[in-house]
C-alpha cells in the first residue's frame, strides 16, 4: 500500500546547489554521435544534436513485457528518485534495444539500492534528481540478479563485489536541462527516443480518461513532491503525447496496450504538470546495458 509520504520525496535541485555545480563543471559538448557519448552532456550541445536526428519509434513496450523490468511500487519508502532514475534508464535500455542496438540485453534493476548509496544508507527523506543523476553515472544501477527484487522493508547497503561491479556496466549518460521551456524539450527529445527522469510539484490523478483524440490519457491533481519518468511519444491529430511513468502501482489501467504503471499525457497536461513550484529535468542519454557482462564500464566521469 502506497503511503503519502512516498509523495514527498524528490527534493528541488535547488537544495543540493553543490551537486549541480559539479554536474555543470563536468558537462561537455556533444555532437549527437552515441558512439562518442560522454558521461554528462551539456545542454546546449544535446539541443543542437537533437534538431539533427531523425524521429525514431519508441513504443518499447510493443517488444517487451513491462513486468519483466519495471518493479511496479515504491510502496511506502520515499524513494521516488531512485525509481525514477531506474525507470527512466530502462526505457532508454528498452528503445535502444528494440530500436537502436539490438546487440544489448536489458536486465531489470532494482531501484533501491542505488537511491540508497546516495542517501549514505539513510531511508528517510527524499533526494535530488541531480543527486541520482550523479550517482547513476558513479555508481550505476544494481541488477536484480544480484541484489534481489526490490523489497521496502530491507534497507542495508550490503552488496557483493559482483554486484558492484556489473553495477558499473550498469551507467547511465545524462543531460540536466537548463533551459526556458522543458515541455518542448521533453516532446522532443522523446521523439527522437531519448528519455526523461524528473520531479515537480504538480500531481497527477489515478486512473485515465480518454480525450477528444480517442487517447486515454492522465490528468493533472492535487500536488506532491515526488520525481518520475518519461519515455514513449506519439502523435494523434496533432497532438504531441509523452508516454510517463511513475511508482504507485497499476493505477493507471487501459485498453491501448501501453503499460498501466503510467499513461499518455498531452502537450497542454505536461506544461501545466511543469508549472508549479518546482520542476527539474533530467535526460538520460545513453543507458549502459552491455550484452556481455565482462566489458569494461565506459561511461565514468573523468
């Protein structure tokens, strides 16, 4: 059973103002060529690339079973940010290998553990979306395999070897957005296959509705504090829709196919839903997923 807390625990980049100067000062240019991707990409760089690049299919889940990778609830555990960065990692994973390099083999994470080394092991209270993108990279995501599925009442950071270091073949390639209009930049960058992990204040409802499109649709309520992911577009009589996911379970069931983890949200819904107090974005740019386990991690911070 989800816990209201669980709501509140993404924290403004704007509190962790360290982290984000460490990001910016380790950010490079990037010409769009994923073979040359470094580890952080400066935002300017990644909008340019993204004007060159074709639109690419992103519907992933027309390839994979949802459940096979995506653990559905945080439950009661604050740990949104983890979940985010997990999920938005493995859509990436998922397009990239259903569309982009069919030679990776996705593997399904476990959204804790990594939430918790960024938190020194502390189970309270929320954390940053620069702080996960930080530890995403440094540390990487944890295998199932090796840590077990996501449990919220078993909280060590005790971990093998092993796990560490197929965590660190596990990374993630990253751009922090630091622009004027992130609903644009999300539409897009999501059309050309990238995908987006993010927190704001502005909350959505349980359940879909379908809208004058015939698509079935999530809708703005209430507020929260809570961080999510982003990964899947399409358009319908000209309307832009992002495929978005979140962490309270199968709450958002529908008839379309697409995973009930999450929904379609409209052009209109995703700027009100970045409207509020706070909203902080993070695209994932490269997710490290080797189809042989003994390759070298690529994506350090040098």
């Amino acid at each position: 059973m989800k816990n209201p807390m669980c709501e509140y625990g993404c924290i403004p980049n704007s509190q962790t103002p360290e982290v984000m100067d460490e990001l910016r000062a380790s950010a490079v240019p990037w010409d769009g060529d994923i073979t040359k991707t470094p580890a952080v990409v400066e935002w300017r760089s990644f909008e340019a690339a993204l004007k060159n690049m074709p639109d690419i299919e992103t519907h992933w889940w027309t390839r994979f079973n949802w459940q096979e990778y995506f653990t559905a609830s945080q439950e009661y555990r604050p740990n949104c940010a983890g979940f985010g960065l997990s999920n938005a990692a493995t859509m990436r994973t998922l397009i990239q290998t259903a569309f982009q390099y069919s030679e990776q083999k996705p593997q399904k994470y476990n959204p804790f553990m990594t939430w918790l080394l960024s938190k020194g092991g502390s189970v309270y209270g929320g954390q940053s979306i620069s702080m996960m993108a930080k530890y995403g990279n440094e540390v990487g995501l944890f295998l199932t395999s090796d840590v077990g599925d996501y449990d919220p009442a078993k909280s060590s950071t005790h971990r093998s070897d092993q796990a560490n270091e197929n965590a660190k073949k596990h990374q993630v390639s990253f751009c922090l957005y630091e622009g004027n209009d992130p609903a644009e930049a999300i539409l897009e960058a999501c059309r050309k296959g990238f995908t987006v992990f993010l927190g704001n204040s502005v909350g959505i409802a349980p359940g879909r509705v379908t809208d004058e499109n015939g698509v079935e649709v999530v809708e703005i309520s209430g507020a929260w504090a809570h961080a999510h992911a982003g990964g899947g577009f399409q358009i319908v009589n000209g309307v832009r829709y992002l495929y978005w996911m979140n962490s309270h379970d199968a709450i958002y069931p529908a008839k379309d196919g697409t995973p009930p983890i999450g929904g379609w949200m409209s052009e209109h819904t995703l700027r009100r839903f970045l409207s509020g107090s706070f909203a902080d974005v993070c695209f994932i740019i490269y997710a490290e997923c080797p189809y042989d386990l003994t390759l070298k991690p690529t994506l350090t911070i040098a």
